[in-house]
C-alpha cells in the first residue's frame, strides 16, 4: 500500500538518492558544473546534512509504497522548495499526488523553477499553477528562476 508521510531519520539516504540523481538528469544539462554535479553534491555528505537540519526533515513528505520511497515533497512558509520522484519511478502520478497532498495541508501558494526546466513548469501549469513576472537568479549562476502562483 502507498501513502504520503512525513520523513523520518530513516529515510534521509533514499532522500538524498533521489535528490541527487534527479539533480544531475534534470540540472547538469542546463548548468553544465560537472564538478558540483559529480563531486559536490553527494548522497552521504547530503543524507548527513539532512539528519544535522532538522527543519528540512520536519518539513519533507516522502511518497511510501510498500516501504519503498519513490519521491518526496520539502515545502516550507506556503512555499515548494522540492519534488523529486525517483526518476524509475517517473509517469505513475507520484509527483501530482505529492503537490495534491501539499497543496491540502501545507497550503502552499508558490514556487521558484529554473526557467529551463519547461518540463517542471509545464507540470506545475496542469495542476493549477501560474508564471508570474517575477524571476530570480539561481544564486551563483547566470541561470534564471521564475516564480509560479497557485490560482
């Protein structure tokens, strides 16, 4: 059986590993750092600094089928921060059933999406969101973020 739950301490390795794989399939095309990509951003470094900020993991929702996490949400003050589906996992409305179950209880109202990620935007535009005017560097980078709005 699946269901959305919040994250525990046990879960932070497979958070990472989604998080990770998901971040080089999705980012390294567009930003094109294979030293962040490859080197920096690790699944242990990454898990270990999930179990040192305890607001992030307060703030997570993993998708649970069978004890099996497939994806997770991280939102935090009415905002998306992540949604990540294992990329195995992708085309089984794992993602619209996180920001469905988000959108119910964390009253979300907002994000912030790479404007190259059209795949993400086009996601977040079926399930009610709207692009705004307002974008925003991707801190560090020459990359754009741009900001969408429930309606």
């Amino acid at each position: 059986m699946h269901h959305i739950r919040k994250a525990k301490k046990e879960d932070v390795s497979r958070i990472a590993e989604i998080y990770v794989f998901n971040n080089r399939i999705n980012f390294y095309p567009i930003f094109k750092d294979t030293s962040f990509s490859f080197h920096e951003l690790q699944v242990v470094p990454l898990a270990k600094s999930l179990l040192v900020d305890s607001d992030t993991l307060d703030n997570t929702y993993v998708y649970d089928d069978h004890q099996i996490i497939k994806g997770f949400i991280y939102t935090k003050d009415k905002e998306i921060k992540k949604l990540f589906v294992d990329p195995f996992f992708q085309g089984q409305n794992i993602g619209e059933k996180l920001l469905e179950y988000a959108m119910e209880y964390q009253d979300i109202s907002f994000l912030w999406a790479l404007e190259k990620n059209i795949r993400a935007i086009k996601f977040y535009q079926r399930h009610g969101f709207s692009l705004t005017n307002e974008k925003k560097y991707e801190e560090g980078t020459d990359e754009y973020l741009v900001k969408l709005i429930r309606y």
